[in-house]
C-alpha cells in the first residue's frame, strides 16, 4: 500500500518472529523436520538391518569364493559382494516418514491448518473421541440477550440497567451480550464498587448502594437465594438452548437474564462428518445440563458434558482417557488451555486465545470446524502414505538381496549387476519420494 497524500502514525506491536506469518513459517518448519514414533520404528528397524546386510555381504563373498571356478572367483565374489551391500542400501527406508510428513503438514497449511509436530499428525488418526467445547467452538462466541424476567418491585429496565453495569466489569462473552443489550436500549450505567469474579459461578458487586449477586444456579444455591418458584421459567428458557441467568439484590431474588448464542452454520455438518470418521463426539460446557442439551441436539450430540468449571476441563478429559479413549480436545479459551494440553491431541480454534493456541497441537486458522475433520483425514492419508513407502522400501530389500546375493544362478544363470542393483536402490527412494508426493492431491 503506498499513501500519496496525508500523513499517519503507525505503531508495529509485532515485528520480525513475532509476527503471525513467521510464527506460522516456524511452526510448519518444526513439524516438517519432527520425527513421529513411526519413524522411530523405522530408525529402530535400519539400526538393526545394517549390520544384517553387512553379514549377509561377507557370506555372499566367502560362499562365491570358495564356489566359484579359481579363474574367477574373486571377481564374481567381489561384484556380488557390492551388489548385496548397494541394492540393500537404506536410503528408501530413510526418506519413507519424512518425506511424507513434509508433504503432510505443508497440505495442513494450505488448508489453514498448523500442525506441530508429526507427533501430532500421526497420533490424530488414531482418535476415538473428539471433546468440542461449545461456545467460541460449535457456537459462534457471540450471544446476545433474549429474555429478561423481573421479580415484583423491579422494571425490565431498571433491572437491566443495574445487571448491566455489574457485568459491564466482566470480560465473559455472556456479559459482553448484556451489556450490548442495555446498550440498546440506551440505558446509563452506574457507578460499580466491590466488583469481584466468580470463576465458573458469577459475579458480584455493589451498585449504587445495593449488593448485586448475578450468576448460575450454583451460585445462588450457594448463597442460599429463593428463587421464588421459577423453575419452570428457567426451564422454558433452557429448553429454548438459552443461559439463564439470575440475580439477587441485597439477598432477595430479583429476577432472570437470559442470553442465547447462535450455533455456527457448518458445526451440524462438521459433527456428523466426525461422526462419519467412527468417532464420538462429546460437548463439554458450563451451561447448566438443560441448556447444554439444548444445544447439543440441535447439532446431533448425544453426550454432553455440563456444569464443568474451567478447572474441571482437563480432569474430565482425564476421566474419559481413562476409558481407554484416545481422546482429542477442540477449544479457543483460556480455560480450554489445560484440558488442550491434557487430551491427546489438542486442536485450538485459530480465532481464540494466544495461550489455547500455544497449549495446543494443531491450531485452525480459519476457525471452522470443518478443520477438526480435514484435519483427522489428512493425519489418516500420511500414515496410509508412510505405511506405503516403508512396504516400498522393504519390498526391494526382500526381493533384491537374494537376487544380487547369486540365489537364483543355479538354477537361472542370473546374477545382479552392480549397475543394474544401484538403479534399482535409487528406483526404490524414488517410488517412496512418489508415494509422498501424492498426497498433495488430498481434498479437504
């Protein structure tokens, strides 16, 4: 961009690696040059093939020399000896991971997924349950206020206007949806002293000489508030899949705020994609139970998770590895962090929080959802294509070592040229470099 006319100041909060284009590059770079435990295994298999190939490569040449006719057996030992040692060389065995974890995780982030390490990429294929958390995930994070039921002695307005300023304190995404509700209708806030959070509750503060109590049932359960037989209300609005929310004022229950977050579009078919991958999906919330079902319905869940604070996230992740799951955890908040790192793959929503993303083993870019599933089929297609070349790479070795050894001549007359076992080495690390490459015909 190039500004011909005028003058503006600039200030970069990030430069350099900071930025989120090189932090990318970084992320695409490690994951390229990790090692999953497949390769481990590869790397194990080659520590002890060699010296097996090595001893095989001496027999050959002992057996030709005292076989062969004295005129030639020394040549014919020696060419055979260096046709077992360069047919079996290992270099296709080398190249069969990395290749197709280079190639794997590049096509990651084409399609906006970051993946860091191949670790990740190969533990995600063998997921049976996928944890999604519902509000920034299956939501879309920005729920605005519905409902407003005031107790006796309160109007809707003066009631909004003093749960308002409370939650105008707040940095939950439910408040921010009350606060822009007030906000309509153009009510002044009042001035907040004692505010104080309740992770996971509510909150509390003192409002122009009058002590607010705002929050969930717990909450109120907790403080012992009458709620003055609206169960049924609540029970309506949750029904509905709203949060409801109640408030007391100096003690006394004075009336219910409901708010409802709309369900992002592709989440419903993103879920059943999932389920279509023969895993379990399960959502996990705060809401209360009602509420979360609600939801949970709408998009084809069947096991929810609710009334979880944001300390209980990892232990219910805990508590479902202990099921013998292989679980993965799909979040974007900061209380999603420890239940990311927790869960044995963790996906973090591109559009969340920092410390989510950096807790995480893939980060979606774009947010979508439908990257939790590309995201599992990519993982699946480069260990298919790992599995592929290591085939490839063992199957000239087990074919070629005999050949060249001089197996076949008794009853053939063959024997392996050295010119013809390298073309056929270099042949096996170029069907495995192949193998890869085909990958990058993979559609999200």
């Amino acid at each position: 961009t190039i500004k011909k006319i005028g003058a503006f100041s600039l200030k970069a909060t990030k430069v350099g690696k900071d930025t989120a284009l090189q932090q990318i590059v970084k992320l695409v770079q490690d994951a390229q040059g990790s090692k999953p435990p497949i390769a481990k295994l590869a790397d194990t298999i080659s520590g002890i093939f060699t010296p097996i190939v090595i001893c095989i490569a001496i027999a050959t040449f002992v057996v030709w020399f005292v076989a062969a006719s004295p005129e030639v057996r020394f040549t014919m030992a020696l060419v055979n000896f260096v046709s077992v040692l360069i047919i079996a060389c290992p270099c296709a065995l080398g190249l069969a991971t990395p290749t197709a974890i280079m190639v794997g995780t590049g096509k990651g982030a084409e399609n906006g997924i970051l993946i860091k390490g191949g670790d990740s990429l190969e533990t995600a294929h063998k997921l049976n349950t996928i944890v999604l958390d519902k509000t920034g995930t299956i939501t879309k994070g920005e729920p605005s206020l519905t409902d407003i039921v005031t107790a006796e002695g309160f109007t809707e307005n003066d009631f909004l206007k003093i749960v308002a300023s409370a939650e105008k304190l707040s940095e939950h995404p439910l408040a921010a949806a009350i606060v822009r509700g007030a906000e309509s209708r153009n009510l002044a806030f009042e001035k907040v002293e004692n505010f104080n959070a309740l992770e996971g509750r509510g909150i509390e503060a003192r409002i122009a000489g009058k002590d607010l109590l705002l929050g969930n049932l717990r909450l109120m359960n907790e403080r012992k508030i009458e709620l003055n037989g609206t169960e049924k209300t609540v029970e309506k609005l949750a029904g509905e899949g709203k949060t409801p929310m109640f408030a007391a004022i100096d003690g006394k229950f004075a009336g219910i705020v409901a708010v409802a977050d709309t369900i992002k579009p592709e989440s419903k078919d993103a879920i059943r994609a999932l389920q279509n991958l023969g895993l379990e999906v399960v959502m996990m919330t705060g809401d209360n139970k009602r509420t979360a079902e609600a939801v949970a319905k709408q998009v084809g869940i069947t096991r929810v998770l609710a009334e979880v604070l944001p300390e209980g996230k990892s232990g219910e992740i805990k508590r479902l590895q202990a099921e013998k799951k292989i679980v993965g955890m799909v979040g974007d908040g900061i209380n999603d962090a420890p239940a990311l790192a927790q869960a044995d793959v963790g996906i973090a929503i591109g559009t969340g929080t920092d410390v989510a993303i950096e807790a995480s083993d893939i980060t979606l870019i774009k947010g979508d959802l439908r990257g939790v599933v590309t995201a599992i089929a990519l993982s699946k297609a480069t260990i298919r294509s790992v599995k592929q070349n290591l085939f490839w790479a063992f199957i000239y070795n087990v074919i070629g070592i005999p050949i060249a050894a001089g197996l076949l001549y008794p009853f053939t007359g063959w024997l392996l040229s050295p010119i013809i076992a390298s073309a056929a080495m270099s042949l096996s690390s170029v069907s495995v470099v192949a193998n890869s490459l085909r990958l990058r015909s993979f559609k999200a």
